[in-house]
C-alpha cells in the first residue's frame, strides 16, 4: 500500500468511527471510486429504508474480503 493509500484510508477510518453512534438502521457507505466518489465521508450515514440493491462484494475489513454469497 502506497503512503497516499494509508492517507485515505485512515481518513475513511476516522470519518467512519465518527459515524459510531449511528441507529441500529443505519449506514456507513463507501464508493469504489476512492477520492471521485461522494458517499457517507461526505454527507454521513444513510438509513436503510433509502438503500436501493444489494451489496455483492465486501472490501473491509480486509480479513473476510470477498464476494457475498
């Protein structure tokens, strides 16, 4: 991982612990497109009656990356 990679992503780290005290319904969500996305680091959580889709891939935490069955 390249230093401007540990950048960002500690910063998404840090945005999402903030957003801990979330509801029980409630979403942090991230774009695939790094630093040309706006998602949850932008605007915060999300509540689950406004998700739309399924997720298909899980990225993090990197342990149990994959796709979801």
């Amino acid at each position: 991982m390249t230093e401007n990679e540990q950048i960002f992503w500690n910063r998404v780290l840090e945005l999402a612990k903030s957003q801990l005290k979330q509801a029980t319904y409630e979403f942090f969500v991230l774009d695939d497109n790094g630093g040309n996305s706006i998602d949850s680091r932008h605007f915060g959580c999300i509540n689950k009656r406004n998700i739309v889709g399924k997720m298909i891939y899980l990225f993090f935490p990197l342990p149990s990356i994959g796709k979801i069955n």
